[in-house]
C-alpha cells in the first residue's frame, strides 16, 4: 500500500506542475501577443491580408462583430483581452470607417432632398423663352404664354396680327398689346370688308385718338392692307388659306436652343414680302412679315426649353384648319 501511496503522490505531483507549466505557458504567449501587436497596430492594418499573421485582422472583425449582435453577452462579462482586442481594433480602423455611423444618424436627421425640377419649370416658375424676364409687362408675359406661336387661321385674327406687327416700326410689343383693346375697337375688331370701307372721316378720328397714338399714315396703311385681303379673299377663298399655302399649310416647327439663333428675317419672309407688295400691301417688309409668321403661327419660334414649345408643336401637328 506505501508503494501504492507513494506513487500517487508522484503523479499528482506531476499532474500539478505540468498544468502550470501550461497556464504559464498560455499566458505568457497572451502577453507576448498583445505586448508585440499592440505596439505595430497600424502596421497590422496595412498587412490584414499577410498570411504571416497570426491572428487575421478580418478574423478579429468577424469574431468580435458577431459577439456584438450577440444578447447574451454584456459588457461585464468581456475579458481584458477581449477590451484590448476591440481598443485594438478601434485604432484600427481608418477615421472615416469609424465616423460612418455617427454620419449616418445625421443623414437620417436631415430632411430629404426636394424632388428633381421637372424640364418645363425652375424655381417653380414654368421655364420660358430667354427674352421673358421678371422684369417682362404681364401683357408681354400673356401674349407669349397664350398667342405667340399659336397657328391663327381666322381672317380677322391674321388681320389683326398683321397690322401689330406693322406697328414694330414704332412701337415694341410691349406698348403695342397694352393698347390692343383700344386698336379692336378703333378698327372694328380688323374686320377687313369694315376696315376696308372706312373714308376720310374715319381716318382722321383715329388718327386723332390719343389712346392709340397711331400717326395717319400708319392708320392709311391699315386700311389699304384691310383692301387688298379682301381682293385676297375673293380669289383664294379666304387670307388664311392664302398665308398657310405658303409654309404648305403646316407651320414650321423650329428648334432653336439660345435667342441668338432666332432669325430676324429669312428666305421664306422675303418671298411672302415681295408677294404681299405685289398685291398692293404695304409695311410688309421681311423682317415684319417674319415677326408676323411668328406670332401667327405660321412658324414656331419658341426655344425648345420653353413649355410653350412642346404645346405649339402639339396644335402645330394637328390637321389644317383644326379650329
């Protein structure tokens, strides 16, 4: 039995030294871990993918990430080497990886961005020809928004274009639509079998009224052009339909992107003037007749930006004489 005894205790003995040779062993290759790699942390960052490495920066990433989402786990119950390993992790990773979540909470908190201007508007205003600005008169501003480019295919209508677009010789649109009630009423709405039987009397009052400020010659030139489309009309059945034969009875559809490219007269302006003072008109130069295809229609002059383009285009392509 002493023998028995005996060697027990040596076993137990030797037992108990080589379980502390091991737990001296564990922590002294810990401490040479951390001591070795806490010291060249940045350089870890730069090699995460050296094979050398005994513990991989992604692995440490990976570990201790599940261990965050883990409930069970608390922050009492982490290990010192667990709070080294995650300050090790924290100097770790570059300034912006650890700044992305506190960005992320304050994009949250800031409203979101308006939604994108759509092409026919900016500023929540409609986007409209370059040469209308803040400072634009509201009969200027309606003119363009309602008639400027609308096909026109009535005879008093036309009529009525032709002898504004005359007045360009003294006047700008601006002062010309301001005072447009006052023409229709002085000239009988541009009916031209009235306008074209007005005598001298009627002549003279006109000229004499200051809410039109029209010198006579100008009222003369109404009345003679007011004659010769009503010959027009007896030949081609109506001035409308001698106009629109001109452009083949389907208005020119421009697409001019900035105002510089808007013509003041061209080609087909000068064959319609030379035509029109054939048959007797008068003040139908190209550059009158041109401002008076625009804004008849006749050709659609509105940037392609503006939301008046794609509206007159629309009407443009519909069938002749549509209204």
């Amino acid at each position: 039995m002493s023998k028995v005894y005996a060697r027990k205790q040596v076993l137990e003995k030797n037992y108990s030294s080589s379980n502390n040779f091991f737990k001296e062993k564990v922590n002294h290759s810990n401490n040479g871990f951390l001591s070795k790699n806490l010291k060249k942390v940045y350089p870890i960052g730069l090699h995460r993918s050296s094979s050398s490495s005994s513990l991989s920066l992604s692995s440490l990433s990976l570990s201790l990430s599940q261990n965050s989402t883990d409930s069970s786990l608390t922050d009492h119950s982490s290990t010192p080497l667990d709070q080294k390993i995650a300050l090790a992790l924290r100097l770790i990773s570059p300034p912006g990886r650890r700044e992305l979540p506190v960005m992320r909470n304050i994009q949250q908190q800031q409203p979101p961005p308006p939604p994108p201007q759509s092409q026919d508007s900016i500023d929540g205003e409609f986007r409209r020809c370059n040469w209308i600005t803040k400072n634009s008169d509201k009969a200027y501003l309606a003119f363009h928004d309602e008639c400027w480019g609308v096909p026109v295919y009535d005879d008093n209508q036309l009529f009525e274009l032709l002898a504004m677009c005359g007045m360009l010789m003294d006047y700008n649109w601006t002062e010309i639509l301001k005072r447009k009630e006052a023409f229709r009423e002085a000239f009988e709405g541009f009916d031209p079998a009235i306008v074209a039987k007005m005598g001298e009397k009627e002549i003279t009052e006109i000229a004499s009224n200051k809410a039109i400020m029209l010198a006579e010659s100008r009222v003369r030139c109404i009345v003679e052009n007011a004659k010769c489309i009503v010959k027009i009309a007896r030949e081609y059945g109506s001035f409308s339909s001698f106009m629109w034969g001109y452009v083949s009875y389907k208005p020119v559809i421009n697409r001019y992107r900035y105002p510089r490219n808007v013509p003041l007269r061209t080609p087909k302006a000068e064959v319609i003037s030379k035509d029109l003072q054939k048959h007797g008109f008068r003040f139908v130069g190209p550059v009158i007749v041109y401002s008076f295809m625009q804004a008849a229609g006749l050709t659609i002059d509105h940037l392609v930006d503006c939301f008046r383009f794609g509206e007159c285009v629309s009407l443009a392509e519909r069938p002749w004489r549509h209204i």
